[in-house]
C-alpha cells in the first residue's frame, strides 16, 4: 500500500539532511564543488526515499538508512578522487573506483564500464578538481561521455 504524500515528502526530506548534515562528505572539496556533489547526492537520496513509497514505514526506514549508508560511502569516494588541488596517484585510482562501483552498483546506479574507468585514471592527472568532480558524476550516471569540457578554472 502506497503511503500518503505527506508522509514519503517527510521522508524525501529526512534523506536529504542525511546527506546535508555529513559534513566528511565534501571535506576535500572548495565551497563550488561541494555544493554540486551535495546537490548531486540529495536527488540521488531523494530517489532512493520515493522508492520506499510502497513499503510501510519501519520497513522503508530499514531500507532507506543502509541505501543511504551506501551513498554515503559512494559520495564520500567522489570527495576523495575529485578533491584537493592535486589528483590522487594513478595507481590509487582504480582501487578507489572499484569501490565507487561497488556502491554505485548497489544502489541501481549507472557503473561506468572498465574503459571508461581507464580514462579517467589516465586523465584525471591533468585536470582540477571541478572537472575531475564532473567527470566522476557523469561515471555515475549524468550522461554517456564521461570526458570533461575543459575550462580555463581547471588549470589549477
């Protein structure tokens, strides 16, 4: 049975100020990039709260704290892979990704495949933290060409 719009609204909410009220999660970005990511988590954890809709409510708040956990690990990976003014070593970099598809994975989100992952390993030396930010979103799932625009800001 469907819960009531007031009520799956109550929990849209709650999962986002799980995720606004995590202040690690974008503790290696500049204020720019952690607004983004944390606007990026809040529709992920919104969706994951209208996907509780048909579970009555000790069941959807079971749920929805360990997929809200699991975002977690996955936004707070993107702040370590995207943050900081210098790229993390290439050879960390798969390892670190892994993990990112793990959660991904487990929350129904879009992996990227192996050759995508590649490049930005590749790639993720040359670029700033905005653009590494944006790449790993769109590994994500925003968009189907992961390569960032580069810009003159991410010459940093």
């Amino acid at each position: 049975m469907p819960v009531s719009i007031p009520e799956l609204e109550a929990r849209q909410r709650w999962a986002a100020e799980s995720i606004l009220n995590s202040e690690a999660l974008t503790d290696n970005l500049a204020d720019a990039e952690a607004d983004r990511l944390l606007r990026w988590a809040v529709g992920r954890a919104e969706a994951l709260a209208r996907e509780t809709a048909t579970l009555r409510p000790a069941e959807a708040q079971s749920v929805l704290e360990e997929r809200l956990a699991t975002l977690r690990q996955l936004v707070s990976g993107i702040n370590r892979l995207a943050g900081g003014f210098t790229p993390v070593e290439p050879a960390r970099v798969p390892g670190q990704v892994v993990r990112l598809v793990a959660a991904a994975a487990a929350l129904g989100l879009a992996c990227p495949g192996e050759e995508a992952m590649e490049a930005y390993t590749r790639q993720q030396d040359g670029l700033g933290a905005s653009a590494r930010l944006e790449w790993l979103l769109r590994l994500f799932g925003e968009g189907s060409d992961p390569a960032p625009k580069r810009s003159s800001s991410d010459s940093r």
